[in-house]
C-alpha cells in the first residue's frame, strides 16, 4: 500500500505547484489542505480568520488534513500546519513527510510575483520579506523535525519533483 505524501513548508515554497506535477509524476491522487478547506466552508481563509480567528482556523485546517489524507495521495499543506503537535505526529505516522525548504528572498520574491491577499492575510502586519523572516524563525524546527526528507525548493517544480522522486525512490512501494 502506498502512504499518503505531505508536502510541508512555508508560503510560496511551492507546496501547491510542486505536488500536483509529483502527483502526476506517480499516479497519485493530489489534495491541497487549504483548498479542500475553503471548498468545505465555502470562505475563503481570509474569512474563515475574520469570522473564528487564527485558532478557529488552525483547528479546521487539521480537520481538513485528517479528512484528506489517504492512501497514494499527495497532499499540500498549509504552511502552519506543523505549529500543531498533533498534525506533525499524525502526518509523519500516516505517510511521508517532504519539507520543502527555501530561502527568505526565493519566498518573497515568488508571493510578490503572485499574491494572493484573499487567499492568506497577513499573519503579522509586516512587509512580505520580514513576515517571511520572522515565520521561518518560527516554523523552521518544527518543519526540520517534522519531515522524513528535506529538499531544495528554491529550484524550479520539475528540479523538486525530481529531488523528491529520488529520495522517495528506496522507500516507495
């Protein structure tokens, strides 16, 4: 049987691009936690924040990941999915875990090329470079610990889908 893969990191490391060409490339199924999300509630997570906050959020985002995690699926999660405890430990019992790690200029200049201000408001108020900064300063132990394998996203997708196809390979089955 093949396990679920989940692709973790931060905004713009490219979770979404990279694990739709990853599906394909192994026949996999393919779900984004964020997406599945707003087509539940039908809110986008800019609503869903304004109406229950980040924690009434943050609770239905691990929600979503327990409802789309199957078998030969590949699934892009938000990139504070791993503040949970609970998410961390039952991502890396029920499939593998890919952290797709880049740096703060890659991620800003990729949100910048194309935001998405509906989609994700602001954590912390701040330009797109210092949220970045200070989110991998957060999050960057918890993706490292988190992850079965960390790969270069900095690359372009077909480079990381590669990467991730290689240390994959051994394990899969």
């Amino acid at each position: 049987m093949s396990l679920s893969i989940y692709l973790t990191g931060a905004r713009g490391s490219g979770k979404t691009t990279v694990g739709q060409a990853l599906a394909q490339a192994l026949g996999y199924a393919f779900v984004d936690t964020d997406h599945h999300l707003q087509q539940v509630t039908q809110r986008s997570v800019a609503e869903i924040v304004a109406a229950a906050g980040w924690e009434g959020f943050r609770q239905r985002e691990s929600e979503s990941l327990r409802a789309v995690s199957a078998p030969a699926t590949v699934i892009a999660t938000g990139g504070g999915m791993v503040l949970s405890e609970q998410n961390r430990d039952f991502m890396r019992q029920q499939g593998t875990v890919v952290y797709l790690n880049a740096e703060v200029g890659t991620l800003a200049a990729r949100l910048q090329a194309f935001p998405h201000d509906a989609q994700r408001p602001t954590l912390t108020g701040r330009s797109i470079v210092e949220e970045i900064e200070q989110i991998l300063v957060e999050r960057a132990a918890l993706y490292q610990q988190t992850a079965h394998h960390m790969v270069n996203a900095s690359h372009p997708p077909e480079q990381v889908v590669q990467q991730i196809l290689n240390v994959l390979s051994p394990a899969r089955g």
